[in-house]
C-alpha cells in the first residue's frame, strides 16, 4: 500500500499538476459525479431531439427510403452506446475499476462514434430547420467562407493527429490521474474521445468522389492508427508494476488486484479494439479491389450504358467468340454516315483505318478489324458506349495521351462508332 | 489532308515526371519502412520506462531548456521547405531556393543543438539502459537528419542552377516528404523522451 502511495505523489508531482487542481479548485470546477452525468444526458437529449425531428421532416417531404433507416438506426444505436458509456451505472463502475474505464473508451472510440459518422448527422441536423433558415445558414456559410475553417476537420494528417494525441494523452498515467481526480476533466477526456473519433470515422467514410482520401490512403490511416493506439494497451498488459493506482480502493471490491485489473484493460484496448481496425481495414481493402474491377469502366460511360449493357449481356452469355453485329444493331448509328465523317474529321491523319481514303496514318494504332478488340485505349473495355465515349472526350479519359479532343458532336460520333463496329 | 502529331509541352523530361511518380512511391515505402524502425525503438523506450522502479531512470525530469527551442527550429525548416516545394510549384525560383535553403540551414543549427544536448547529459551512451536507449534512438534520428540535410543540400543547389520549374518538380516534393517525415520523426521522439516523464510515464525515485 505504501508503494502505491508513493507512486500516486510521483504521478502528480509532476511540474503543472499542482497548478491545474488549484486552478480547478479556483473555479469551483470540482463537482459531483451526478453533476457531469446529467450534463451528458441533456446533451445527448437535445441532439437526439433534433436528429428525429430532421428525420420526420425528411419523412414528410420525400418518404424515407431503407437507406435512411439504417442511418437513423445507427444514429440511435450510437446515441444509446454514448449514454450507456457516460450513464450512471458505468460511470460508477469505471471509477472503480481500470478495466471498466477501458470499456467506456471503447464503447466511445470504436462503437459509438463510426455508427454516428456513418449516420450523416449534419444533413439531419439541418434537415430539423424551416428551409428559410436552412437557406440563410447556406448563405452565411458561404458570404463567411466557413468551409475554409471546416477543411482542418477533414485533412486527413490533422485528423490523425487529433485522434491520436488525444488517445495517446489522455492514457498517460499523469493526465489520466487528473482526470479521475476532477469530473470535469474527466468529462472533457470523454467529449475528447468521442469528438475526435468521430472526425476520424468521418474520414474513413467520406467517399473520394467527394473529396475524401483514396481507398490505399484511408487504409494507411486505419492501420497506422491502429499500431499506434494499441500500443499503450499493449504496454498495459506488460508492465510489472500498477501505472494507474487510483483504482487502488475501488478493485478491492471486486476482488480484483490492480495488476489484474491493468491487464484486463490492457487486454480489452488491444484485442476488441485492434480487432475493430481490421474489419474496417478488411472492408477498406475489399472496396479497393472492387474500384479497381469497376474502373476497367468508368462510372460516367456505365450510366449512359446501362439499357444497351443489359441487352448486351444476353447474348455475351451465350458464347464469347461472337461478331459486334448484334450489339451495333442496338446503337443506333449510321455506319456509311460515320465513313464520310471520319474523312472529314480526318481520322486517318493519324490511323490506318480500311476503306477510308488517304487513312494510312502511324500516330495512332491502326484500326483493322476494331470491332473485335478487347480493350480500348489499353484500359477500357470495348464496347459502343465506351467506344463513343473515348472518341468525344479522350483527354478526359487519359489526359495528355496523343488522342485529340475533337470536340464531336454525338451523333457524329455515333456513326463513326457504327462505321468502326462494321471493321471485324 | 493534314497530320496531327502531338507533341509535348517542353522537350522529353529527363526522370520522374508528375507528383506520384516512381520516385514518390519509393520515398513514401522508404518512409514507411524508417516509421516502423523508429515505431520498433520507441516501444523499447516504453517498455523500458513501465519497468518497476529505480531502475537507471534519471532522477530529474529531462531538461527542455535546449530540447524544447530545438523542436521550434526542426518544425519551422519543415515549413521553409514546405514554402520551398510550393515556390517550385509556382515556378518562383527564389522563394524555391531561399525555402529550400532556409530549410536546410535551420537543420544544421538543429544538428548543433542537439550535440550540445548529447554533451550536456550527465550519462553516456554505455552507462545503463536509459543511456542507451537514449542515445539509440536520438542518434538513429541524428542519421537520418544528416542524411536529409545532404537531400536538402542539393536541392538547394539544383534549384539555385534552375533545375526545377512548375513542370519538372517531382524530386523537390520527393526530398521534402523525406524531411517532413525526419521532422514528424523528431516530434515522437521529443514526446516519448521529453514529454511523457513529465505525464507521469517514468521510474520514482
């Protein structure tokens, strides 16, 4: 016991800790533990409010979809885990023991703050506003250039190091003694964690179509977060002496030694905690394997495509060695249009394409027998509308390749591409 | 009938072109490679520093009286080369070479600072664990700073010879990633040994 003691003035004897609990002392901020308990209700109260209420307007306007089901069953469910983690019964328990205080972070970091990122809460947030309202936010949003001060919130490497920093702080022995020792602290070590842990699971789900990181970014990340906030678990579990001996009355208890208490939280940080990186890492990893099959076709091509795709799909199944004639057919396109076209657009300055006059050019791969080719452009797979595609906007598809934006209008382009399926 | 041949901005470049160019994804490996080295050796320092007590700890809190301004200074080379790269990018040769310069100056006054530092402590490479870990890991980063002054160095020197332009800056972004990650580097070094004694992370008396 005398040991423990010892450990507890060496804890806080450090340069700082003085001068904060007199501060807090100063301004009153040492309040009860009910005090704290009901200020997160009553947050979580009027959030959860205004949530529902921007879902039954939603529901009003436009019908809800079962998309939005799940989002607002996640949102509920992450709003039940915040005050289950910051409710009374936990609360008490992890003052009492170490490990159980591990369970609130958890429950914080790893449950609660991906259901609610992956809920959207600002579009509900502000679908609970009369539109005028919601206008004038837009507009002063917009004359105040918010979007400037909101960026930090999404970098990526600022959100990693928020995320970090703060786990890494606030599970150091000194700040996490100040924190048991003063609620409001500890209320603020919480609002930490769930603050930037819900920037960091926003990240992770912001689509890149929307300016979020690639998949390869969001995996290094995840998994660099990982390593890196497992670590104080894993020290946890290995050292030999008690690091965190406020819980020295409360193990008693439950008839736990603080060293096994240690170890069970250190367990618990690590192995739930480390287990829930990796699905996410999983899921990252199974999302980029699919872009990359996706993007043999771009996104922009398969909308147009996808009437003629589903007629084209019977016949493919029926055999592969098979000629373009069929798929053509539901192009609509004039093949001996498209020849008089490609002299005039003067295709064959740079391709060698049969029957067209003066069509010898050695820029371009030449064109014989195209209408057989598996890819075009070495990248897309060749099909009418992807065909279509390259030839109006080839720099967008590749840009600076040798292939020049001709600016052509579709319907001509439509009859070059009819004219090239005849060439198998 | 008239033939279209398309043909680059400039004459052919010479090496790596654009901002992910092969270079770029060998530095960014290099990079994770060196992380996880410095990751491996300051869980060492960790391990060692939850170890029962009074085991070769100092019994003073590491002084920050040079370690402290000498993190200012590696911080502040990071954004003079930061400035440097964005120079290149707008194709503005001298704040290019006065970045890049300023950049590398700042890491040579980080150099002294730090031998002082390694002359000022009262333990030696081989007098106990503490030491050691200690100056392992300090001087680990100490040959990797070296080794992104001498990037840094001639960087400056091509930029000063106009080797670089808006086009052509791959290897400036190169070298710089080299040292925003030598800084990042410093920044956990500095925390573990300098920051957490003061957290409560460390052996009584």
């Amino acid at each position: 016991m005398l040991r423990i003691a010892n450990l507890d003035v060496v804890a806080l004897s450090t340069p700082g800790a003085d001068a904060i609990s007199a501060a807090l002392a100063f301004c009153g901020l040492t309040g009860s533990t009910s005090d704290g308990v009901a200020f997160s209700v009553m947050v979580l109260g009027a959030v959860t409010c205004c949530y529902t209420f921007g879902v039954f307007r939603l529901a009003h306007r436009r019908g809800v979809t079962a998309r939005d089901l799940r989002r607002i069953a996640a949102f509920l469910g992450g709003s039940a885990i915040v005050l289950a983690a910051m409710g009374p019964p936990l609360v008490a328990y992890g003052e009492q023991l170490f490990s159980m205080h591990m369970i609130q972070h958890m429950m914080l970091i790893i449950a609660a703050a991906p259901l609610i990122a992956w809920s959207r809460p600002k579009v509900m947030f502000l679908r609970a506003l009369p539109k005028e309202t919601r206008a004038n936010i837009g507009r002063s949003a917009r004359r105040l250039r918010l979007d400037r001060f909101m960026r930090p919130l999404r970098d990526p490497i600022l959100v990693w190091i928020a995320f970090c920093a703060g786990f890494v702080f606030w599970h150091t022995p000194g700040p996490y003694a100040l924190a048991m020792r003063y609620e409001s602290l500890g209320l603020l070590e919480h609002i930490t964690f769930l603050l930037t842990s819900l920037a960091f699971w926003m990240v992770i789900f912001r689509s890149s179509m929307r300016g979020g990181p690639g998949y390869g970014a969001k995996l290094l990340f995840v998994l660099t977060a990982a390593a890196l906030t497992d670590l104080p678990g894993a020290l946890m579990v290995f050292a030999p002496r008690p690091l965190y001996p406020e819980h020295a009355a409360g193990v008693a208890g439950w008839g736990l030694t603080l060293m096994q208490d240690q170890e069970i939280a250190g367990l618990v940080m690590w192995i739930p905690g480390g287990l829930a990186y990796l699905l996410v890492a999983a899921w990252l990893f199974v999302a980029w394997l699919r872009e990359a099959e996706n993007r043999a076709v771009l996104p922009g091509a398969r909308s147009i495509a996808n009437v003629t795709l589903l007629l084209l799909v019977a016949p493919a199944l029926t055999g592969c060695n098979r000629s373009r004639a069929e798929p053509i057919a539901n192009f609509n396109g004039d093949p001996e249009r498209g020849a008089t076209l490609i002299q005039k657009y003067g295709c064959g300055g740079c391709h060698d394409i049969p029957n067209i006059n003066d069509a010898e050019g050695n820029v371009g791969p030449p064109l014989s027998r195209i209408g057989n080719r598996i890819y075009i452009a070495g990248m897309l797979r060749n099909t009418p509308d992807n065909m279509l595609l390259w030839i109006r906007e080839p720099q967008r598809i590749v840009p600076g390749n040798a292939m020049p934006q001709m600016n052509i209008p579709e319907q001509d382009a439509r009859d070059i591409v009819a004219y090239l399926y005849t060439l198998n | 009938m008239s033939t279209v041949v398309a043909v680059s901005r400039r004459s052919l470049p010479v090496g790596s072109v654009g901002a992910h160019a092969i270079g770029w994804w060998g530095m960014v490996c290099a990079v994770l490679t060196e992380a996880a080295l410095f990751g491996y050796l300051l869980f060492s320092y960790f391990y060692f520093a939850i170890q029962p007590r009074q085991m070769a700890f100092p019994p003073q809190l590491p002084p920050l009286w040079l370690a402290a301004p000498n993190t200012v200074i590696l911080l502040a080379s990071s954004v003079a080369v930061w400035q440097g790269e964005r120079g290149a990018r707008r194709d503005s040769r001298a704040r290019q070479v006065i970045g890049l310069g300023v950049g590398f100056a700042l890491g040579v006054v980080f150099v002294g600072i730090q031998l002082l530092e390694w002359h000022s402590q009262p333990f030696g490479l081989s007098s106990n664990a503490y030491g050691s870990l200690f100056f392992t890991v300090t001087g680990f980063h100490m040959a990797h700073v070296i080794l992104g002054l001498l990037i840094l160095l001639s960087l400056t020197i091509w930029s000063a010879l106009g080797y670089f332009d808006r086009y052509y800056s791959a290897p400036i972004s190169i070298g710089v990633i080299y040292w925003h990650f030598v800084d990042a580097v410093w920044l956990a070094v500095f925390f573990s040994f300098y920051i957490t004694p003061y957290l409560g992370l460390r052996h009584g008396p």
